[in-house]
C-alpha cells in the first residue's frame, strides 16, 4: 500500500470524525 494512499485514506477518516465531533470544524476544511 502506497504510503500516499494511507494519508489519504487516513485523513479521511479524521475528516469524518472531525465533522461528526464539531461541525463547526467544517469551516476550517472548506468543503
């Protein structure tokens, strides 16, 4: 597994958890 593929996939997963714990942290994101 390509160490870039991990990050993406890791950082997704915090994404998720991060819109789920605050929504207020979308703003920060930029979706």
């Amino acid at each position: 597994v390509d160490n870039a593929h991990m990050r993406y996939f890791i950082a997704h997963l915090h994404r998720l958890r991060d819109e789920d714990a605050e929504e207020s942290s979308t703003e920060e994101l930029g979706d």
